[in-house]
C-alpha cells in the first residue's frame, strides 16, 4: 500500500473540505460544520491563514485530512500545535493512515521543540490507551499533550 502524507496547496481546498464535511457527518454533528467553502478557503489558504492542512493520499487519492495550527500556550509560556481536527474516510481505516498524520505533526514538533495539545472524547479509550502507548500525556478532561521529549516516530 503506497500512502504519502503531504501539505495541502490551494488546489486541494475542495477536496480538504469535502474531507471536513465527511468527518462531521461520519460523527452525527454535520449540523455543527456551519463554515462555507469561501470562508475555509480564505482560512485556509489567503492571505494571512489560520490553519494548515496535511492531506493523506493513497495511490493519488485523498483518504485523510488532519487540520491544526500554532499559537501560543500561556502555561507554557511557548508555542504548541493545536490539532484541530484528524479524519481517515472509514473504508480505509486500519492501516495506520491516522497515526501518520498524527506522526507528522508529532515530527514538526518535534523538530521546533513545541508540544502537541488536542482533544478527544473521553469515552474513546481504545485511541486514549492508543495515544498514552506513543507518550502522549492524557488528561481526564479529554486533553492529550504531546511533549517533544516523547514523540517517537517510527521509521
């Protein structure tokens, strides 16, 4: 199976969003994704963006998205990465395409010395027992942390 993990350009926004609007109907909560297209482009890709977008493809075909951005942390008094949001369309689950993208992040991280913050619902303990085997630090209010110092990725 040949996967890539890439950047989104502005030619993906399309397909980046119609991997949004998936991820909210797959959750029952396509009612809550009120952002137009117009404005997720203008977010995503104008002139001062608001977030970043990796894209996941297999064989040329987008099958996952992971959405986050940088800002600054006031209890850390740094920046961190803040996922926003990490989606692998259902039919092609199970092949490691999400912890990919979570990797991905994790390497950015990695590499700027920040830490990853997202959250996650706290009834979801197979991915909370997932995401504690990589080093990620969880918090019972469905709070993950990602310190650099334990992001390991696997080659």
């Amino acid at each position: 199976m040949g996967f890539i993990i890439r950047d989104a350009i502005p030619e993906d926004a399309e397909t980046a969003f119609e991997l949004m609007r998936q991820f909210a109907e797959h959750d029952e909560v396509g009612e809550y994704l009120q952002i137009t297209y117009e404005q997720f482009f203008k977010a995503a890709f104008g002139e001062n963006p608001r977030f970043k977008i990796l894209i996941a493809e297999e064989n040329g075909i987008p099958v996952g998205i992971a959405t986050y951005f940088d800002r600054f942390h006031i209890w850390f008094g740094e920046e961190l990465i803040e996922i926003d949001d990490l989606f692998v369309r259902p039919s092609y689950r199970g092949h490691g395409i999400g912890n990919k993208l979570l990797e991905a992040i994790g390497q950015m991280a990695k590499d700027r010395g920040v830490h990853v913050r997202w959250s996650i619902e706290r009834e979801n303990f197979s991915t909370i027992a997932f995401y504690k085997r990589k080093g990620v630090d969880y918090h019972t209010k469905g709070i993950c942390l990602w310190a650099p110092e334990d992001i390991n990725i696997r080659a």
